[in-house]
C-alpha cells in the first residue's frame, strides 16, 4: 500500500519546479588586496602580497621585472613563499593568498628591479588560477 | 580592463539524411529553421525542394536562464552566458553541444558535447525548461591574449514532437574585443 504524506507531496513538487542544472561553477574571483613592505636586515618577509581568491582554487605565482616579462636576475638570493589562509565563518566564497616575498637587501642595487634614478625596487606579480594546467585567471 | 562584444555570425547547414535544416540569419541574434526537402546532401548540396514547414530557434548571449538577451561586454574572467530558446511548444531542445574557439591562435575550448559539461569547474548547463537552455562558462585567459576574434560554435538536435530528431548548428562571433 502506498501513503501519501504532505510533506512528500511538497518534495515532489519542489523537485519538479527545480531547474534542471548538470554543474555548478566554482569560483574564479582573484582580486589583489594590499602590499605590505619592511625591509629588514634579518626579516624574510621584506614583502607580503596579499590576494583574495575562489575558494580551494588552484593557483601560480611568478615575478618578473617591471614589465611583468623579463626574468629577474642579480637577486639570487630571492626567496617567495606563498601561504593560503582562510575564515569561512567571515567569508565562504574566498581564500585569502598572502605571497611572502624575502629579499636580501645586499642584493638589491645589483638586480635589473632596482631603479638608481629615483631609488626605488620595483618589480611585478602574476598570479594564476589554474584548472589543471589551463590558466582560467589572471592577475 | 579586456573586455568583449559578442554578435551573432553567419551559419550554414548541416545536412540530415535526406532533409536539411538551413539556418537564416538575420544579422540581429535570432535566426529561422526551415525544414526542407533536399535532393543532394553534404554541405553545398544546397535545398532544392520546398518548405515542409518553419520553425524558430534563437541563440544569444545572455546573462541569465531568464532569456533575456543583452550586448553587454565581458571582462576575462567573467562568465560568458548563452541562451538557446524556441519558442515553438512542438519542438524540444536535447543533446546541447558549444565550443569556444579562436581561429588564428588556434585555442579552443569545449564547454559541452552532448549535454554533458565538460569542465564542471568552469561551466554550467541548465535546462530551463524543454524549449530553453542556459549555458554559463567562465572565458579563460587564453582568449585574451590577442585582439582576435572568439567564435561560439554549437549545434543542438531538436526533437519534435512527433518524435523524429533534426540536428541544428549556430555560430555566434566575438568581436569589437579591447585591450
């Protein structure tokens, strides 16, 4: 014998109204957030980068001069090391990407980053998303 | 800021059997089916014989599976919306397929064969209802790397009601894209 509750009728019905999705799309969003620099003799974090993220998304950094294509040289001693934090309480969607960048500062005015004319290191951050090896985003 | 127009593009015929299903565009973002009879098949065969009867199938860039659909240009990154839609209730839209492709840089993506996504991560199909189909994907940044142009290739087989099956090809070109 079959029974017939309300609540499976209103299951029933919910189920037919759903739309008919196969996937649901993960999210993309990289979206730079801030640069934070203390050069100090001993620190190893001369530079933080900090970047918002999709969630658990894959990712790639690279730095470059300043034209964001030429290598740097005269910094061997350059070290990154990025670091995925997270507070989905605060923010389900995002993961924030701190790159923390160590530079010795003995190395400085030798690197192809350095600009004797007004005295300034600058040099550029590309960050990817990535699906497997395909780059889905850009920064 | 990269960003896009999309505009619908030109579309031959793929021939069925022994009927044909030619795709008229009208340079705005629909176009017509017109199920003919064909005496040759294979594409240039051409149509030859009359029209059995006529049917319309849109394809646009939309934002939503709401249907509506806009000109608005997309930044990389963004989701890319596509609606395909008919609003003939005797005719159903089944085994979807969509492909980004770019021509002279010979990059291409396919975003669903058959109704089946291919890359869940990045894409998304919803079936409206029988008659519409909303197609949602992320544009990954090989697109945008040059100025050239983004084509959306698809095809959808289309069931009447009746029961028997035709299969109809779209292409929308992506155009007027700024660095």
């Amino acid at each position: 014998m079959l029974l017939y509750s309300p609540s499976c009728i209103t299951a029933v019905i919910t189920l037919l109204i759903t739309l008919q999705t196969t996937a649901s799309i993960v999210n993309w969003d990289l979206i730079y957030q801030s640069v934070d620099s203390h050069f100090a003799e001993a620190a190893t974090d001369d530079i933080t980068l900090t970047y918002m993220i999709g969630t658990q998304r894959e990712y790639s950094i690279e730095l470059y001069a300043s034209d964001c294509e030429t290598s740097i040289t005269g910094m061997p001693s350059l070290n990154m090391v990025p670091t995925i934090s997270q507070d989905y309480e605060l923010d389900p969607l995002h993961d924030i990407l701190d790159v923390v960048i160590d530079v010795d500062v003995t190395e400085i005015t030798s690197s192809n980053i350095w600009d004797e004319s007004n005295d300034t290191l600058e040099f550029c951050s590309v960050v990817h998303l990535l699906s497997g090896v395909e780059v889905i985003k850009e920064e | 800021m990269i960003s896009s127009n999309l505009r619908l593009f030109f579309q031959s015929f793929i021939p069925y059997s022994k009927q044909g299903i030619e795709l008229l565009f009208n340079f705005t973002f629909d176009f017509g089916v017109n199920i003919e009879e064909v005496t040759e098949d294979g594409p240039g065969g051409g149509f030859t014989g009359e029209v059995i009867d006529s049917y319309h199938i849109s394809v646009c860039k939309c934002s939503s599976h709401l249907s509506v659909c806009d000109t608005n240009p997309i930044d990389v990154g963004e989701t890319l919306g596509v609606c395909i839609m008919t609003t003939n209730t005797d005719m159903e839209l089944v085994n979807v397929s969509l492909s980004l492709l770019q021509d002279n840089t010979a990059e291409s993506m396919d975003v669903v064969q058959n109704s089946v996504i291919v890359n869940p991560a990045l894409s998304e199909l919803t079936e409206v209802n029988p008659q519409t189909s909303f197609i949602e994907t992320v544009v990954p940044n090989k697109f945008f790397q040059t100025t050239d142009n983004v084509a959306i290739d698809g095809a959808v087989e289309v069931q009447f009601v009746s029961g028997v099956r035709r299969l109809v090809s779209f292409r929308i070109d992506n155009t007027a894209k700024d660095l």
